[in-house]
C-alpha cells in the first residue's frame, strides 16, 4: 500500500515591489546657483546671437584643449561666477599675455561679457556657459590653471541654505587640484559670515597656503564692482582671501 500524497503547503508570495510615488522627486544634486529668468537687452541678445559662436565654449565631458580654443600657448586662469563681467573685461585687458577662461551659468551675464570682448577688443578671453563644478570635473586636468577667481559668489545668508554655498572643502579641494604650484587662488565677498567660512576652508586645504595673516588687501588689479561701491556706501566690508598652491 502506497503512502498518501501530502502536497506541499504553499508558500507565502513575496510582495510585488511598488512603484515610487509619483510625487516623490528624484534626488538632485546640491547647486549653489538657482537660474532665474532675467532680462536681456538688445545689445545683450544680439551678443548671445553673434558672438557665441567666437568666444563660448560649450560644455564636453572631456579636457579643454585651451592651446587650441584660443589660438595660442599661454597662461590659464579661471574665473568662476563673473556676474555681468566687469571685472572680468578689467582683468583681461590688463593683462593681455594670459588666457582668461570664464564660468557663467545666467545668460544675461554671458551676454554683457560677450559685449565688452567685442567693444575691447578682448581676444584672450573665452565662457563656458556651465556649472562650474562640471567644468573642473570634466574640462579641465590637475595642475592646468595658473590661477582661479571667485569674486563676490551668492553668500546664501539664511542658515538653511548655507549647504548652497559654492566654498565647502570638496569644492575647494576640486578647484585646489587643478592648480598648478605656484598657482594663486582670489577670492572676494562683502558678507562676513561667508568670509569667515572662506577662510576657514582655505585654511583647512593643505595644499594652499595663504599669502597673509588672514584676509588680504584688495590687490590692484581687481577693480571695485558697482555692487562692492553701493555697499561701501552702506558700511559693508570686503574681504580678499589671496592663497597659492604649494
């Protein structure tokens, strides 16, 4: 006499995995930059229009050939965040035998540098129109740049945004790498909250040693912008952080 056949017990079904929720956004990386819409003049259109094509680079996940992208063999100096160019036109004029290369996300700004290239004249001078955090990953090599600039980036003063602030240890430590030593790196605010941060993050780099005992005169070179006047006007102070690649 056979056995009687006991089947198997069922086994309990492994839930079906759920879909996210459809009003869960994805996860998106930390800007210390909101693009904002803002107006263009004419002159500043038709810049866009006409001299993109001459001095904006567009953005490529692989290294600038910056020999090739101005025409000649020279120096290489970053400016992150130029605003509307002032001080960058000043700087590039003055200083004819160096390479420029600066990085600007807002058009309006773009435009009004594409401006003043062309009524001076200012042939070693080159956008990207990018995150700037994209453009040191991907476009530029450790120890290319023979200086960098940041010049008055957003202070973001309320203290939840401060995780905005473009000067924190990794991006310095980015912008640090692709110095060359001897290289010197400028930075300028008129928020002393963020200046006290900016230095304290420099001086954590042990790469950078600064060039003073804490905050630096306003060298010559960098000219005071409309911004920095009204708010001398006001009572603000600027900084000048001045540090070089050891």
């Amino acid at each position: 006499m056979h056995d009687e056949y006991s089947p198997p017990a069922p086994q309990p079904l492994a839930p079906a995995p759920q879909p996210p929720a459809a009003d869960t956004p994805p996860r998106r990386p930390i800007r210390s930059f909101v693009l904002r819409p803002g107006r263009m003049g004419t002159g500043q259109q038709r810049a866009l229009r006409e001299l993109t094509p001459h001095y904006v680079l567009p953005f490529k996940q692989h290294p600038l050939d910056a020999a090739a992208a101005f025409g000649r063999q020279a120096p290489l100096v970053l400016e992150i965040g130029f605003g509307m160019g002032d001080a960058s036109a000043v700087i590039a004029a003055a200083s004819p035998e160096v390479n420029f290369l600066g990085v600007e996300v807002h058009p309006p700004g773009v435009g009004a540098l594409l401006q003043k290239i062309d009524t001076g004249g200012l042939r070693n001078l080159r956008i990207v129109q990018h995150d700037a955090v994209d453009v040191l990953t991907h476009m530029l090599v450790p120890h290319v740049l023979a200086g960098a600039m940041v010049f008055f980036p957003d202070p973001w003063p309320k203290k939840r945004h401060h995780k905005r602030r473009l000067i924190q240890p990794p991006f310095v430590a980015l912008l640090a790498s692709r110095l060359a030593p001897g290289a010197t790196l400028h930075l300028a605010t008129d928020w002393a909250p963020y200046a006290e941060q900016m230095l304290q993050v420099l001086s954590a780099e042990q790469s950078l040693a600064n060039l003073a005992d804490g905050y630096a005169p306003r060298p010559a070179y960098r000219p005071l912008t409309k911004f920095e006047q009204r708010g001398e006007r006001l009572g603000h102070t600027s900084f000048d952080l001045l540090f070089r690649k050891r």
